[in-house]
C-alpha cells in the first residue's frame, strides 16, 4: 500500500514538471499541491487498510479489510482437489463409507456424500461446491486438467505439486493470487511472519508477474520437529538396566565387525543433555579415556555371543559416563536425559541382533533397523534420512530435493558432496553386520513387510519415522502388555554450522511448506468475479483461527470446544469422546488417515498439529514431550522459516522461481531427476548405496570411495549445473525479497 501511494505520488509529480515549460511556476506549484493532497489522503487510507490486516498470523482475530471478497450465495466452485487418492478426496467414496458410516454428529454418511469438514465449508462460506476430483495424485491431477485450456476451463480449482503451480502460473493457466493479498488479511499476516513460506511461494521475481503466488501453501504442521528415532524400549531396558551382569540362557553370536568408530576413541567429550525431571539442562562427559570407543572395543573383540556383547555395552556406559546412569543405563537411550551416538546405537544393535531368543518369545530371529514399508522407497528413504541425522550431514531432509545452505547463503546439494557417501557405506556397514533388516536389503516387489509386522510378531527394534502413526501400534492391539515402542531423543553427531566441527543434536525434519498445494483455474473463473471471490475466500478462510481448526478438527460436533489446552501458547479446543472413539474404531488410531478419510480434514492449508497431539497415545507423548522439551531448551538445534545470520540454520523454500528456461534444462537433466527417486521400487542411488556399498551406478556389489560417487554426480550427472540455476533462482529471490516483502 505504501509503495502505491509513492507511485501515485509520483505520478502527480512528473505531470507537473512536464507543464513547467508551458505553463510556468505557479502549474508547478498547483501540481505539487494536488500531489501532496493526494498523498496525504492515500496515505491515510494506507494506514487504516494496514490497520484492518494487523495479526500475528493465522488465529489473530482481523478487522475487515475495505475492499471484501464478497459473491453471490449459492456461488459454483468446480473443485478437482483432495489428497492424491479416493479416500482423501472432498467426498466418500465406497471403500470408506460402505453400507454408511455414522460419525460424532450423528449423521449416517454414503459414498459420494460430502465429508463433515465440507459440509460446513459450504454452510460457512454459502458456496456450493461441484467435486470434480478424480483421486489422482497431486502431480497427475495437474497434468490432468492442465492438458488443454478446454479441460482446465471446466474446473475452478485444483491440487497440483508446489512446482507444477508456479509453472502453471507462467504459462498463464493459474490465478496470480498475490494480487488479491490485501483482501485476504489472514494469509497476508500469516504470510508477513513467516518470510522463507512467502518466498517459497514466490513464482516469479521478474517481469510483470513479479511476487506472483500461484498456490495456498500447505502444512501438515509448522515449524515444529516432524520425524524422529523410535526404539522398543522395553527391550533396551531388559538388556541394559540391573545389578551385576547381564545373563541368558541361550544368545547368538554377532557378526564379524564391519563399521568402524565414527565417535572419537580417545580423550573426553562433553555434552548437554536436558536434566532427567526436565527442570533444565546439565553437563556431562564422554570420558573415552576411561571406558574406549565401544565399538572399537567390539571390534577388537571380534564376534562375540550376544551375554558378552551386552555386558561389554554395560561396562561401556558405566565407565563412560562415569555411573551416571546408574543401574538404568537404558535412560543413554531413552531417557529424558539421553546422551546416545551412532557409535553407541550400533552396539546396542549388535546386542539386540545377537539376542533374539531373549527378545522374541517365539525364537524368530530380531532385526535392527527397519523401515515402515520395505518394498516402498518412499517410507524406506527414511533410513537415508537417519543417517543424515547420525552422521552429520546436511541435505538428506531437505524441504527441496538435496538442498541446503551453508554460513554464507550458498546452496550445497547432498547428492554430490562426499560426506553423503562416507554416511551411506557406515550404513552399509551396518547392512553387512545384518543389523539393518533383511527385508530391506532384500527390497524385493513381493515383500510386503510393514512396521505392524515388525511390532506385532516382536521382531523389529527400530526406526525414523512419524510419532503419532507409529506409537498407535501401543494401544491398537499390535503391542502386548510391558512393550514399548516410543520416540527417543535426536542423537548427539558430529555437525559443523559453518563455525566448526561441535558435538550437537541437530534435526533436519522441521516442518515447513509440503511440496504440493490448491490453487484457482485462471481458465476456469476466467471473468465470473464471483467464482473468483469464492474461491480466494476459501484460501483466506483456511488461514483464520477459525478455518485453522476447522481444516484440522473438522465441525464443531466433532470438537469439544470448550474444554481447550495450551497448544504453544494458543488454545485450543479438545475432540468430542465420541470423534476419539470412531478414531480408534474406523482407523484403529491414525489421526491422519481417520482426518482425511472421515472428517475430510487435513486435505491442505494449515494443519495444526493439536489435534494431532491430542491424538497420540500415552507413549507417544511421553517419547515426543522428551524430545519437545529438549527443543524448547536449545538442545536439538534445527532450521528456521527466517533469515538467519548463519544461513546454515535457514530452511530452505520449498520452491524456488526458476525460469521456463531453467526449468526445461533442469528436466534434461535425466540422470540427476531419474535416480533419487521415492516412488515405490523406482531407482534410488541413496538407498543402493546402503544396500551395495557401490558407485552411482550400483552396478557391483564392490564397496567404493565415496568421492567417487560425489564427484560422479557432480560433473557427469550435471550436478554442477543443476546447483548454479538453483543458486541463480536463490539469489535472484532474496535480492527480490528484501526489496518487496
């Protein structure tokens, strides 16, 4: 609004010198007049729009701004969108409403009925919606209704992935929605807070589409931790805690030791840890000249039965840390004051391996590390994600493909730096020791192995994954009476910020802008206003309080509004007994299937992850309150959504404005996009790595230096390229950003 003004007075005085020849001093003077008048007057109506937008973000109560989205009630809105299949769609479909379901507000559903959250959006904001999606996938229903201008005429609104959009809105198929922002005042403030989200969604910083924003972004949370470590605890317990030494009656041997010592093997290290009642933090050493290297003195050891493993691990942490844990030496692992390394993790999974009789009542031989589904490269990505976290290195959890920043703002990606590899081959380390499940190595199309399966049949130790979904599995009948899987604290590794090499905790997972969003059909509302109005209302709606709580918890009957908690500072409102019982009934526990599948919740915008919390079991937030704690108290350090001093703690966009240009090289960059893949069994050089210890092209069984694999990607697979147009479209954005947001 401000530069408004200046342009405008501007405007008045340009006029007024171009009269000077023909008209003298005193035009001059009258214009200039005028020019102020206008400005004074314009720059009151700045401050009482600026007045109306005031907020802190979505929750802030807002004053209505001037000009309002207003349209006709009854208004059509053609909406292909939902959550990338049929079940999570705006609408039931069979397979989720059957013969009907009845739901917290008393009403009997039927396939093709729209889902409560719907309902009341329709009743709220007196639209109507026509469902148009098809249960496609973000990507595909984009390149579905984007295939000619008659099919993308015929909808309003659509999903597509965060970089589909911003393509879409160059090539004039997508509303440029940043030209509506000050008509929206709850994305607006929530957009002002937040300046790495604004660039992220950012289309464009040049031409006259500059600042352009052709998708509402979406969270599935906000700045807040998103995956972390989760063991049976009860298992660490039985192994490590107790007097005297530990005994069974029968254990296997461990393999011959393959990983070596990541961890020092020598002198003192000290660590924070957060104070076992969580009252603050405290001090302690890792007194290596005391106790060794635990995996050093494994592997000087050679294979050893499963008893002798366990107690040299016991006799490790009691000299280590200098009896600090006492007895619950358990507590180095998942203890509120949990102070464990990769080093100290592969020796409790060498005890774990080498003990199944011990740990599996049925004799079934225990795996080490596993993943949530072995035959899908999308949930078994997470154990390159672990390694990042265990080993130091940057990247492998980045909110955009591989990118991150170091000190300076320059952007580094993962895949061609030699850290990623030396990572990888310790985690095929570990795959030669056979503590990394062999279903995972095996990773075949047939396998059908799940982390139910590993939790039910008591045979899988651990993971990185979701804590909600997960942690059910305590209360859902998977786990029996005394077992325990939880969360457990981020790991102590080896980081350099930039400043130099420290011992810390550090996590990549932070939750920021997903990849994939909603956005308006420039074809489709073409010049109805009111589709238009519609339409921008929703998005805007979604970020008040109000449509906060509503695209999380679904309608009020489902809610139990008011019996609120402190969810970070904000209240917030408890679900209904009865929305909690179908939870547990309809999708024994997942908050996020029940969400999307039932409620129709969840499907975009900004999710608060309260309804989540409320939905976790008791272990879950036991595990997650260790871990939140340590957050609150500077221990697990993270990336932030703004600009920090040292650019390696800054998030980085989930998008960035390339060119069509740059956008069409970087799809030639086949080798690069064609070889990280996620999708189910697709290639994946970052998972073959750790399965086959081997070069880029995975095609030995043959370990190899990891600058191989790095310099590979760098210079044949157009890394270097691929990084100079990203650094180019980074630039450009931030030079754009400090002069417009």
């Amino acid at each position: 609004m401000k530069k408004a003004v200046l342009k405008r007075t501007m405007a008045f005085l340009c006029v007024a010198m171009m009269t000077v020849s023909a008209c003298g001093n005193s035009a001059i003077d009258d214009a200039i007049k005028e020019a102020e008048s206008v400005a004074s007057s314009q720059s009151e109506e700045s401050k009482a729009s600026e007045a109306s937008n005031a907020g802190n973000g979505a929750g802030e109560e807002t004053t209505p701004v001037t000009v309002e989205l207003t349209y006709k009630d009854g208004t059509v809105l053609r909406m292909a969108c939902g959550y990338n299949n049929a079940k999570t769609g705006l609408r039931f479909d069979a397979d989720v409403a059957g013969d009907g379901v009845t739901l917290a507000d008393g009403v009997t559903y039927h396939t093709g009925d729209f889902k409560p959250t719907w309902v009341e959006v329709q009743k709220v904001l007196n639209f109507t919606i026509e469902d148009k999606y098809e249960g496609d996938k973000d990507t595909d229903n984009f390149t579905k209704w984007t295939a000619d201008a008659g099919t993308l005429a015929s909808i309003d609104m659509f999903s597509g992935s965060a970089a589909q959009l911003q393509q879409g809105g160059a090539a004039g198929q997508v509303v440029n929605i940043a030209e509506y922002l000050d008509m929206m005042p709850n994305l607006k403030a929530f957009l002002a807070d937040k300046p790495i989200v604004r660039m992220a969604l950012t289309g464009s910083v040049d031409g006259d589409d500059a600042g352009a924003i052709y998708g509402s972004p979406y969270f599935d949370g906000l700045d807040d931790i998103e995956k972390m470590p989760l063991m049976r605890a009860d298992w660490v317990v039985k192994l490590l805690d107790g007097e005297g030494e530990f005994s069974a009656s029968k254990s296997d041997k461990t393999k011959a030791p393959v990983y070596q010592p990541y961890m020092p093997t020598s002198g003192k290290v000290e660590v924070e840890v957060v104070k076992a009642d969580a009252s603050g933090v405290e001090k302690i050493t890792k007194d290596y000249d005391a106790a060794g290297n635990i995996v050093a003195n494994m592997n000087a050891k050679g294979a050893m039965t499963g008893v002798e493993a366990v107690n040299m691990l016991r006799e490790y942490i009691d000299k280590a840390y200098n009896g600090y844990y006492g007895t619950t030496r358990s507590n180095l692992f998942i203890g509120q004051n949990a102070a464990w390394d990769a080093d100290e993790m592969v020796a409790l999974l060498r005890c774990v391996v080498a003990n199944s009789a011990t740990l599996n009542a049925d004799g079934k031989q225990v795996q080490g590390l596993f993943s949530r589904e072995e035959a899908n490269n999308s949930r078994r990505a997470d154990l390159y994600r672990l390694a990042g976290v265990l080993f130091g290195v940057r990247g492998l959890e980045s909110r955009q493909d591989f990118l991150y920043f170091d000190k300076a703002g320059n952007l580094h990606d993962a895949r061609s730096e030699e850290a990623t590899y030396t990572a990888l081959l310790r985690m095929n380390d570990m795959v030669k020791e056979g503590i990394i499940s062999a279903d995972f190595v095996a990773s075949s199309s047939d396998i059908n192995t799940k982390s139910d399966n590993y939790l039910k049949d008591d045979f899988g130790f651990m993971s990185y994954d979701y804590n909600q979904t997960q942690t059910i599995f305590n209360e859902n009948g998977t786990l029996q009476d005394g077992e325990k899987y939880m969360a457990v604290m981020i790991p102590v590794a080896r980081w350099d910020d930039g400043t130099g090499e420290k011992f810390m905790r550090f996590t990549e997972s932070w939750r920021s802008a997903k990849t994939g969003g909603w956005a308006i059909s420039k074809p489709g509302v073409g010049d109805d206003q009111d589709k238009l109005y519609a339409a921008l209302k929703l998005i805007d709606y979604a970020y008040s309080k109000e449509g906060q709580i509503l695209m999380s918890y679904g309608p009020a009957a489902f809610r139990d509004d008011a019996n609120t908690f402190d969810f970070f500072g904000q209240q917030m409102p408890h679900i209904s007994d009865k929305n909690y019982e179908d939870l547990w009934k309809l999708a024994k526990g997942n908050y996020t299937n029940f969400a999307r599948q039932y409620l129709g919740s969840t499907l975009s915008f900004n999710k608060t992850q309260a309804f989540e919390m409320e939905c976790t079991t008791a272990v879950g937030k036991e595990g997650l309150q260790n871990v939140s704690n340590a957050i609150s108290l500077g221990l697990i350090k993270h990336p932030t959504l703004t600009m920090e001093s040292n650019m390696w703690y800054t998030i980085v966009p989930t998008v960035l404005p390339t060119s069509e240009t740059d956008n069409d090289t970087l799809k030639g960059y086949t080798e690069l996009s064609g070889s990280f893949s996620t999708s189910k069994l697709e290639n994946n050089v970052l998972l073959n790595v750790i399965i086959r210890g081997t070069t880029a092209e995975n095609d030995t069984a043959t370990g190899v230096a990891a600058s191989a694999a790095a310099s590979q990607i760098m210079n044949d697979w157009h890394g270097k390229q691929y990084l100079a147009i990203k650094q180019q479209a980074w630039e450009s954005l931030k030079d754009y950003a400090e002069s417009n947001f």
